[in-house]
C-alpha cells in the first residue's frame, strides 16, 4: 500500500469487511430495517402496477429538461428531509447532554450519541444541506425554468444535462451509503487540516467525504456549463441581452460563479486525497505543509458558493414579488448590475472566514471592507423589492407569503454578516453559535424562496395548483420553527456557546436549547404540514386545474405556453416584444394568439448512456473510497469507454411532424378552454399595438 | 430552425482536432512534468531557483494545453472562449495575488526566516 493503513485490506474488497457494517449499531441497524422495508414495498408497488417501463422511458433515460429538473427536485427535497433529520438529532443531543448531571444511553456518556458519532452527524448535516439540498434545488428550478424563460426547447446539451443529475445522484447515493457501509467524516462540513489527514482520521469517513463533494462539484460544474450555453446561445428571437427575465440573468450571474469557482474546490480535495492516498505532505505541518493553505483553498471556493446559492434565490423572489404585487419588477437594471457585482465581490472576501489565522491588521482590513461591500449591492436588491411592492396591489398569497419571509431573513442574515465582517467583533463570535445563526438565516432565505418558487411554478409543470391553505399552514409552522430555533441560538452565541459541541457544560443555557427544541418540533409539524399539503393537492387536482397563467398576473414568457408544459416547450418558437413579454401582450390582447400554422420540431432522442456513466461515477467513488484498485480501474475504463462509444453514436435527434404538433396543440388549447383561468377576465381586444408588434416570426423565412 | 442544428464536425473548433495535436499536447504536458518532478527530487538547485523553474515549466504545460487539447486561439470564431479567458484572468490575479498576500504577512509573525528563500 502506498500509506500505511489502520485496519486490514486485502486486494478483493479493499478496506472493506464485514465490521464496517454497523450491525450492531442502536440507532443505524433499525433505519437499515426501514429503509430496506421501504426500497423493496417501492420496487413492488412499481411491478405491481408494470411501471417499469414507464419509469425507465419517461425519467430515467429522459433528457427532457423539465423532467430532469424535477428530479433534481426531488433528490434536493428527499436530501433536505435526510438533512433535517440530522439536525433534529443535533438539537436533541445538546439538549439532552447539557450539564454534567445529564443522563446518557447507547454506549454515550451524556446523551444518546458518541462523540464520534455527533460528529459524522453535523458533518453531514452541513454537507447534505449546502451541496444536496440547496444546490440541487436550485439547480432544477434553473433546470426547468432557464429554457422555458429564454423560449428554447431543451438545454443546449441536452445529454449533459442527464449526466449531471445522474452524477449528483450518484453523489447523495454515496453519502446515504456511508451511513450503512463504514462511517462518514467527522471533521465538519468543510474539513480541519491536519485533523483530516490519515494518521489523525484513520477510518474511511473521510474518504466519503472527498469523493462525495468531488461528484457533486463535477454534476454542478456540468450544470453550470449547460446554463451558461443556454442563455447565451438559445434565446428566442427579439430576446436582446435586457429583455431577459429576471431569474435567468440570476441564473446566468450564478453559474458563472459556480464554474470558476468549483475548480478550487476540486483542486483542495484532490491535493487531500493525495496526502491521504500518496502520503504526500501538502496541508500537514511536516515536510513544507501548510493546514492553512487547505483552509484558504477552500474557502476561495467556500464563499463564491454561498453566493452561488443565494444568487438564484434572489432571483426567484424577484420573479414572486412582481406577479403578485401586479407591478414590473422595480429597477430591472440595478438588479441585474446588483447581481453581477455580488457575484464579483464574492471573489474578493474569502478570507473573512478565517480572520483568526492572524494575516495581520492590513490583510484583515482589507478582507473586512471588500466583504462589507456585499452589503452594498445587496441592499439595491432589497431597495428593489421593497418598492416593487410599494403601492402595488398585493395578493398575500402562499408564494408571496414565503418571498416576504425570505425577504425578512435576508435583513437578519445580512446584518448578522455585516457584523461578522468586522474583525473585532468576529475574534469574539467565531466558531460560536452566532456564525452558525448567521448562516442559517442565510440558508432559510433559500429555502424559503425554494418553497415559494415550488407553489409558484408547480402549476406551471404540473397542470395543478397547490392547496393554498395548507401552503400557508406549512409556511407558518415553518417560520414559528425558525423563530424558535434561530433567536435563541444568536443569544446563545453572544453568551459563548462554541458550535458543533456534543456536551454543553453549561446549565445555565438549559432554558434557551429546550426553546430550540421546541422551534425543531415546529418544523417537525411543518413537515407534516408539507406531506398533508401534497395529498391534499393531488387529491383535488381536477378541481384546482389551471390553464397557461396559472395566477392571472404573470409576466415572464414561461406562462405563454401551455401548462403543463408540452415536452418541445413552444410549438412556435414566440417573438419577444418586451421584458415582461407575456405582462405585455396580456395588455394589448395578444395572449390568446396562435401561431398560423406549425413546422416540424426537431427534438433530441432518449438516451440511457447518461444513467450508466452516472452508476459507474458511484462504482468508481465507491471503489476509491475503500481502495479496491481494480474495481477503481474497471469503473474507470468503462466510463472512458462509454464516453467514446456515445461520441461516436452521436444523435441525429428525431422530427415531430408538423400535423402532431398541430394535433398536440389543439388538445392543448381545448383543455385550456375547459378550464377558463376564472379571476383575471382576459380582455376582448386590448389596447393597439404601437408600432407592429410581432407574437411569431413569420414562417416563410424560417 | 426546424432542421435543426449543424453537424458539429463541420464547426471551426472541432476541426482544430486532431490526434497529432492531442499527442503533442500530451507528450509536452507528460514531459514538463517529468523533468519538474526530476529536478524536485535530485534537489540539485537552491530552493528560489527551483521555484522559478518549476513555475515555468508549469506555465509552458498550461499553454500547450490550452492550445493542443482545447484549442484555444484567437482567432474569429473562438471569439467567446477567448472573451471568456480574459474575463479569467482577474480571478487569477486576485486568488493567486490575495493568497500570496496574506501568507506572506501570516509567515512574517509566525515563521523563522528560512536561509535562501530571498524574503528581504
Ligand atoms: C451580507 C452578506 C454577508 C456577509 C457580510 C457575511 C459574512 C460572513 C462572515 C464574516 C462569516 C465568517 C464567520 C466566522 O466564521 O467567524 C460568515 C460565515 C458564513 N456565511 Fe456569511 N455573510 C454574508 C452572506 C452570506 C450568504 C448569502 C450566505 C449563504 C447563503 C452565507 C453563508 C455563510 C456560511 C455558510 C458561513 C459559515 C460557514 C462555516 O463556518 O461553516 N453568508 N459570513
Ligand atoms: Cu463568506
């Protein structure tokens, strides 16, 4: 072996024996019991009711991006769900562990979990939160959303696309297996130099934990790229740069965040594999190592992330606010200027995590002020908003309801950050529960304008609108949550508590963890909130039927076409009159036009290639985790091989002919009449067109 | 539009390809690295002198790879990957700038001199 290995490892399984299996484990073992339960009554039901053909044709090999999109969704809600449990496990063990009196069961002398075993837990927590909930998340809304805002039919690389949401599959399947196979990490979400290196973590956890975030930063770079193409190279004719909706250009500005700054990411792990598979020496103290310089590595990915996540929620709160204010979006251009100037602040504050290293007052100055400077950008943002709703005619329905929480998290978040930024005060909060408050509030705002977006745009892809009431049950069991949990953590952390700890000492907090508690059992209920909210939703689906303006008030062009969306998106690909095209038309009477007659839509074909190359990832992670080489290396030269051999079959796409398109679209617009969107009457003829206005381009030239 | 997208075997960037170009590419890049990790090992250059020479050794890999394996140039119709690299460059500067920066104030207040690292 090329390190020196505590433990066996034999040339067939690696590391691998059966002692890695928790068996024995209080917790680990009945979860196992459940989820194999749950796996094998799923693969039942599917051959029960003959799904599988329809699940391998309509999901797996699609390169549909809309149904790509919602599967990213789902994995971000499934890994939310994980990631929550995770911190109610977290909430219950400091409250429980606090004092020295404190009872302790399952092999922990305080509590219910071992230090060790606390610790894999908030690793994961944070992992799976950032980069498995957020992050996929926020991708499959740009996923669906993106192309349908720009008036394209797919992606620019359709196929891509499929490859990135199977390798960040393959990503959250590595870290659910680290929890029955072996152990994760322990050393935080973003690892401690040295604690990270062999001698001090000598077991595999670490190992999941490198090449977990190694798939994910390939998928979301992958992503990016495509996004990236997209909006540059697909939009529909008459869509000039500022005629571009809102969320797109947050996209746009986000993911060329995400794709400068991965690479820095990638580069930090793999020079951490190297010390821990080739005992190299790049972040230990011997040998010329510096732990300070993986700190700095990472984190010059770290904050443009944070930004790289937050930046789309800004945009889908931008698009919420408007529709249901009735008002253009206030200050389109200083949005679009704000977001490109955070995105490039983002680059020039990382330090700011680690003021404590001590780089000196003119270093730390410096890192200071840039990070203040977000402040700046981001307050037009929030001036925007504001007067986006001002004098407007609101509607306080469940999507604005969760835009305007998120607004008000953004105001605590960002002020909180504001002062952290200064060194002074950030020698005395760091690592404190205040950091972990400050970022949560951050986070929310995302998941909050996630939320809101899901009962905004389901409509859109689903047909259907989500049950109000029970959207604005959830929403207020899940903002009573975040008031409980998250105040009296920033008072905890003014009073010192250090975060990530599995034993508090002091008594005297007891009162503020049981209201954290009490908040984590809000947001238990809000989770049943949520489930309730769905049944109930797919239960009256028929009744709650909408047609292409789903509320009556939208602007941006995905609500010209049809809901739900047609799988080639336009029949006619529409000309963009205005920035708000669909706003605009609605005004002058144009909504209802219909292109005169249809062309062929050239659309690319299914493929399972993206699914395998994604399998083989998880082989290949797998693999190198426990070190079994020549599985490593057949995992590999099968993906290379699959690469070459999809390179070489091409895809010549496929043609719907212009008579199906037309037959498609008839049933469209005849469901469309069913339904009759009842509030908002559209007008008769609207106002003239100035000038000549143009819905479609004319078809003899194209 | 309905007929669809070009053969991209016909785009100007693709035709830039060829095998010969990889292998090139890839002898210079496998090359470079071989003598940097030579003269690493046989440690027979004082530490500054080496530092320079590996810098450029890596910077002649980057080159060749970005012209041999991406093919980057600059001509017309790499007019987007060449607006894009300079748009790049800040990054650079900045990361590997503000990195030097801070580690060089950080080894002042915490690290002995080294003799022949030629910090003032
Ligand atoms: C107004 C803008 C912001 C400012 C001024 C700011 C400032 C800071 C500072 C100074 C820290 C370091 C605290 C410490 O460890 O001592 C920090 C940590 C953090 N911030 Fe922010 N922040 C801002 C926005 C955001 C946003 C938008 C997000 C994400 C959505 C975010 C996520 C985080 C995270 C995840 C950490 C801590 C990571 C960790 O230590 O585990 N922040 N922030
Ligand atoms: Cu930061």
């Amino acid at each position: 072996m090329l390190v020196p290995l505590a433990g066996g490892w034999n040339p067939l399984l690696g590391r691998l024996a059966l002692d890695q299996i928790p068996y024995n484990n209080p917790i680990l073992a009945p979860l196992f019991v459940v989820v194999a339960l749950g796996a094998l009554a799923l693969i039942a039901l599917i051959t029960y009711y003959h799904k599988w053909g329809y699940l391998w044709k309509e999901w797996l090999t699609t390169v549909d991006h809309k149904k790509l999109g919602v599967m990213y969704i789902i994995i971000g809600l499934v890994m939310l769900f994980r990631g929550f449990v995770d911190g109610l496990m977290i909430r219950t063990q400091q409250v429980w562990a606090n004092g020295p009196d404190s009872s302790g069961v399952f092999g922990a002398v305080h509590g219910y979990l071992t230090p060790f075993h606390f610790g894999q837990v908030y690793s994961a927590h944070g992992l799976i939160m950032i980069l498995l909930a957020a992050t996929p998340l926020l991708v499959g809304f740009m996923n669906i959303i993106v192309p349908i805002q720009v008036g394209a039919r797919d992606m620019a690389y359709p196929y891509l696309n499929a490859l990135g949401l199977w390798i960040t599959a393959a990503g959250a399947a590595l870290i659910m297996a680290s929890l029955f196979i072996g152990d994760f990490s322990h050393n935080g979400w973003f690892g401690y130099a040295p604690l990270f290196e062999i001698q001090y973590s000598p077991g595999v956890g670490v190992d999941y934990w490198i090449w977990t975030l190694e798939l994910l930063a390939l998928g979301t770079s992958l992503g990016g790229i495509n996004i990236i193409a997209t909006i540059v190279k697909m939009r529909a004719p008459g869509m000039s740069w500022f005629k571009l909706p809102i969320f797109t250009w947050a996209s746009l500005s986000a993911n060329i965040i995400a794709l400068t700054s991965f690479p820095a990411l990638q580069l930090a792990l793999a020079l951490v594999a190297s010390d821990r598979y080739l005992g190299s020496h790049f972040f230990t103290a011997g040998l010329g190592g510096n732990l300070m310089l993986y700190t700095n590595l990472f984190w010059i990915w770290g904050h443009p992330e944070v930004y790289f996540v937050i930046l789309p929620a800004f945009g889908m709160m931008s698009e919420i606010f408007p529709v249901f204010s009735e008002k253009p979006l206030f200050g389109y251009i200083t949005m679009v200027a704000a977001s490109f100037a955070i995105a490039g602040v983002s680059w020039l504050v990382w330090l700011h995590h680690f003021f404590t290293m001590g780089a000196g007052p003119e270093v730390n100055s410096f890192f200071s002020i840039a990070t203040m400077l977000v402040g700046i950008p981001t307050g037009v943002k929030v001036f925007n908003w504001a007067f986006t709703m001002y004098r407007g005619r609101l509607t306080f329905s469940a999507a604005m309801l969760w835009a305007i929480g998120a607004l008000f998290l953004l105001l605590v978040g960002g002020l909180t950050g504001m002062m952290l930024a200064i060194p002074a005060i950030n020698y005395m909060v760091h690592n404190s529960v205040f950091v972990v408050a400050h970022f949560h509030s951050m986070l929310l705002v995302i998941v909050y304008a996630v939320f809101g977006s899901v009962i905004f745009w389901f409509p859109k892809v689903f047909g259907f609108k989500l049950d109000e009431y029970w959207a604005k049950v959830m929403f207020w069991l899940f903002s009573a949550g975040t008031v409980g949990v998250f105040v009296p953590m920033y008072m905890l952390g003014f009073m010192g508590e250090t975060r990530r700890l599995d034993y508090v000492f002091n008594t005297a907090w007891h009162p503020y963890l049981v209201a954290e508690e009490i908040g984590i059992f809000l947001y238990c209920l809000s989770v049943v909130a949520f489930f309730v909210l769905l049944y109930v939703s797919i239960r009256d689906r028929v009744k709650n039927q909408v047609g292409q303006d789903a509320w009556g008030t939208s602007r941006s062009l995905e609500w010209l076409t049809h809901s739900p969306v047609p799988f080639y998106n336009f029949a006619v690909i529409p000309h963009i009159n205005e920035r708000d095209e669909v706003a605009w038309r609605r005004q002058h009477g144009l909504v209802q036009k219909q292109p005169e007659k249809y062309l062929d839509i050239h659309m690319p074909n299914n493929t399972g290639m993206a699914l395998y190359i994604g399998a083989l990832t998880f082989v290949l992670a797998f693999a190198l985790t426990w070190r079994i080489w020549w599985l490593c290396l057949g995992s590999l030269v099968a993906i290379i091989a699959l690469m070459i051999v999809r390179s070489f079959q091409g895809d010549a796409g496929y043609i719907i002919p212009a008579a199906e398109v037309e037959r498609m679209e008839k049933e469209a617009l005849a469901r469309e009449a069913r339904i009759q969107t009842g509030a908002h009457p559209l007008p008769a003829g609207g106002r003239p067109v100035p000038g000549e206005a143009i819905a479609y381009e004319r078809q003899d030239k194209l | 539009m309905s007929q669809g997208h070009d053969n991209p075997i016909h785009h100007p960037e693709v035709q830039m390809s060829s095998s010969r170009g990889y292998f090139t590419g890839f002898l210079i890049s496998l090359g470079l690295m071989f003598l940097a990790t030579f003269l690493v090992a046989s440690g027979s250059m004082p530490p500054f002198g080496l530092l320079m020479v590996i810098t450029i050794c890596a910077a002649i890999t980057v080159i060749a790879q970005i012209y041999f394996l991406l093919h980057l140039d600059i001509s017309e119709h790499n007019i987007w990957n060449t607006v894009s690299l300079v748009l790049f460059i800040p990054l650079f500067i900045i990361t590997i700038g503000l990195t030097w920066w801070m580690f060089s104030q950080l080894y002042l207040r915490t690290m002995p001199m080294m003799p022949g690292m030629g910090m003032h």
